[in-house]
C-alpha cells in the first residue's frame, strides 16, 4: 500500500497537466488537501444517493487509498459475511449458506475480501487460501465463498461510487441516478 506521502507526491502536478484528471485522481487529491469544491460537492451528492452507507468510505480508501475509514469498513465486511453465512430459506427448511461458520474464519475472510477489493494491485500480498484454512483448522470451500461475497459486494460498492462520482462531476446523470436522488431527498430532479 502506498503511503500518504507517495500518494501526495504522485498527485502533486495533477491539476498541470493536459489531460484531464478522473474522478478517482480528483478525489485522491481532493482528499490529501487539494482545494476542488466540484469534488465536495459530488462527494455529498453521491453518498445521498448511495445504496448503503459505506460505499464513500470505500471509494475513499480504495481512491485515496486512506485507511483511517478502516474499522468501519471492517465491521460492515463483518456484518456482509454473517448475513452471507447465514440461513437460506424459510420456515423448517432454513439451511446454513457456510456450514460451520465461525467469527474467527469469517472475520478473516471478511478482512482479506475487503483488502482485494480495495487494493487490487496487492492481491498476490493477501494469504491464500489453503494457508488461511490450515491456520483455523477449516476446509476451504466455506471460506472462500465467504472472502468472495465480501470483495464482490465491496468491488460493486466501489464501482457504483465511482460511477456516480464521473457522472456528477461530468454533470452528466443517468435515469437511474436521478431515480435513486428523488427517493433519497423525496424532490422531484
């Protein structure tokens, strides 16, 4: 992961250049003290519209690459893994998704899904599988599904952000951004 520092000098002639900076390089800069209102303004809009609460402190940590929103990233990739763990079904034929789901593995997976999904590039850093099961004594098939519905639910978070951050800073929005303004703050756009 880079540091804050790298990060700061990376994007230091950001604003300089030719070519116009994405929405993730502008909130990147934005974040580490750039002064670009367009960017506060699409942050607060996008995460009125956003479909769960955590989806900014994602896109920041993954943009930005800021870990300070970590404890609250990792108690939401907590609660995705033991709803995802959770029973199937209704009435007496309720079954378990993950059969021996237990919060020491879940929490494990739940961190290292969220690590992939937010820092890509580090995948090959994360422990594997195999060596994460034989650490907790657990077969893998429970742990993985687990890691993989936390890192595709964190990816689909992030990836509905950034799309909803390049359309408001493009000033461009789609139906289903302006639908999902409307239900938010219960005004007509």
């Amino acid at each position: 992961m880079m540091g804050a520092a790298e990060l700061v000098a990376q994007l230091a002639g950001l604003y300089a250049r030719h070519e116009r900076p994405d929405a993730d390089q502008r909130t990147a800069a934005y974040w580490w003290g750039a002064r670009d209102e367009e960017v506060a303004w699409a942050l607060a809009i996008c995460k009125t519209v956003a479909p769960d609460p955590i989806a900014q402190r994602l896109y920041i940590a993954h943009a930005a690459q800021d870990p300070r929103h970590c404890r609250e990233v990792k108690d939401w990739g907590y609660r995705v893994a033991v709803e995802f763990a959770g029973s199937l079904g209704s009435g007496q034929r309720r079954r378990s998704q993950v059969e021996g789901y237990r919060p020491d593995w879940g929490h494990q997976a739940a961190r290292d899904g969220i690590a992939i999904a937010l820092w890509p590039h580090l995948r090959d850093e994360v422990p594997g599988i195999g060596r994460r099961c034989d650490a907790f004594g657990i077969g893998k098939q429970g742990f993985q599904r687990v890691r993989d519905e936390v890192q595709r639910q964190a990816c689909d978070l992030i990836a509905g952000f950034r799309l909803d951050m390049n359309e408001t800073l493009d000033e461009r929005f789609s139906r289903d951004f302006t639908r999902r303004w409307e239900l938010a703050t219960g005004k007509a756009w």
